[in-house]
C-alpha cells in the first residue's frame, strides 16, 4: 500500500488539478495556521531542499515541528509528507535550468571537492545563496529601492534580534551618504516614539528572516496605514513583511547550519548604499572623505 503511494503522489484536490506546488500553496497561504505558515513559506522559496529533505530536516529549517509539516501536508489534501515531497520533486525537476536555488552550471565547477569539510560546506553555500539572490532580485525593484532611499526626507529601518545588526550597519552606511536614519530594533519607549512619528515623507524599511518579529509587522502595518512609502528585506516571498510593502527585495539564507546564513543579506544591503552612491559618486567622494577626516 505505502510502495503504491511513493510511486503515485496524491494530487492537491480535483479544482485545482494540475497546479504546481509552490503556485497551490501561494494561492492557500492565508487558510494556514502560523505555524504551517512557516513550512509554507520555506517550502515555496526552497523547493530544492523540500524536494530532497526529511521531514526532521524541513522542520529544522522552517523552524518547527516535523508533526506541523505532516499536519500542512495533510491540509493540502495529501496523505502524508511523503506523497508532497513527491509533488515537490515533481516540481523541481519541471523548471527550466536557472529556475532553482542551483542551475546547472553552479554545480558543473564546485568550489570544492565532494568531501567537504564542514567550513567548505558553509562556504559553497553562501556561494549559492548570492547567486540564487541575484537571480532572483527584480531590477525594476531594486532600482525602486534605490531611488526611494535617495529620494526620502526621513528614513526609519526595523529590525530586531539578529536583523538589529544589519539595520545598523545600513544606517551607517547611509550616513556616509548624509542620509540620516533612524533603527527601531525593540518595543522601547524611544522606539515606539519614532514609529509614532512615521508620516507621508517617512521611507519605512523591514528587515526579517523566517517569521516576522510583531515589531516589524507592527511597524510596516502602520507604515502602510500613514501611506508612508514601504521596503521589505526578507528571506521568505511569502511573509506578512513582504506583503505589506511597496518594494520586494527577497535574499536566500540557505545554511548547513542550525542558524540561516546571513551572507546574501549583507551583499544586499551593501549593494542598495552602492547604488545610491552611484547617483552622484562625485558628491558623495567629498563626503566621505570629510567623514573619515573627523
């Protein structure tokens, strides 16, 4: 009976007969509870690893319970988890090369042998996560990104726990560009007063990884409600984050480790305070110098 099932997956229930995967759990995201929320959102931005993984391993990854990802299974209208990995796979197999985390010319040449130690893993992974995120990265988006931060009369980046980190380091590097920012990285009473300051001239920018902080919703929910203009940074196409803003910028955090890799945020963030420079990299030169001489 189980041989029979992995050989023919149970297919997502008859009205939406041959939808892909990914495309099916995007169009039922906001049935799921927050939990299979989770195993949502990593499933359709890493299709490969859902494809290939355990259920232990994906729950690992999604920061949950392998007994949720059988249960999301199950409210897909599958058996189990292994008749949706099959549907994953069924999936991943049907893009076009360049359509997943790793197109075919990044594996033909590896950075490193097949024994890999465990740093080298790390490193080819970062590698990969760089590259997913440049392809994935809309030019039209980033562009939008670019000439909000360059156009804003005030700027307010959230981020909290880990993403505290990256907001400061992008104020700095936007006050190398005399562009002043404000951090909002926890519910303190000084923090609260800036979110209460947000208006129409307010450039909101959310930093997240996995599931949301309520902070950062929070902030981005009465962002939108001022009309104030919203960027998202985040790991998951699918957050609360994301939804809410006006401009995507989506980076993979692929990791072998038991914490998401943060190298392709970095990159990115760096990437944005370059191409505000850009627009005038000759005032921007007398700045900077001026900065340094202090």
């Amino acid at each position: 009976m189980k041989r029979a099932t992995a050989t023919t997956p149970t297919a997502p229930p008859p009205p939406h007969g041959h939808q892909a995967l990914s495309d099916y759990i995007t169009a039922r995201f906001d049935e799921f509870s927050r939990s299979q929320k989770d195993v949502a959102q990593y499933i359709v931005d890493h299709l490969d690893e859902a494809a290939f993984q355990t259920a232990e391993e994906l729950a690992r990854r999604a920061s949950t319970s392998s007994s949720t990802v059988v249960r999301f299974s199950q409210a897909l209208g599958f058996e189990g988890f292994p008749e949706l990995q099959q549907a994953a796979r069924d999936e991943y197999r049907r893009r076009p090369a360049g359509a997943g985390a790793v197109a075919p010319e990044t594996s033909v040449a590896p950075l490193f042998s097949l024994d890999q130690t465990e740093y080298e893993t790390a490193l080819a992974t970062d590698h990969v996560n760089v590259e997913e995120t440049a392809r994935k990265l809309s030019r039209s988006e980033f562009e939008a990104a670019i000439e909000a931060i360059a156009s804003a009369q005030k700027v307010l980046i959230a981020g909290t726990d880990q993403m505290a980190f990256f907001a400061s380091y992008l104020r700095h590097l936007l006050s190398l560009l005399d562009i002043r920012a404000e951090v909002v990285a926890s519910p303190s009473q000084e923090a609260l007063g800036r979110l209460s300051r947000i208006d129409e001239t307010t450039l909101v920018i959310g930093l997240s990884a996995g599931r949301p902080h309520p902070l950062i919703a929070r902030t981005m929910k009465l962002a939108r409600h001022r009309r104030a203009p919203t960027i998202a940074i985040t790991d998951a196409t699918l957050s609360e984050v994301a939804r809410l803003a006006r401009v995507r910028l989506y980076y993979s955090s692929n990791s072998p480790a038991y914490v998401r890799s943060h190298t392709a945020l970095l990159s990115l963030i760096q990437a944005l305070a370059y191409g505000v420079y850009s627009r005038d990299a000759q005032q921007y030169d007398m700045r900077i110098k001026a900065y340094r001489l202090k």
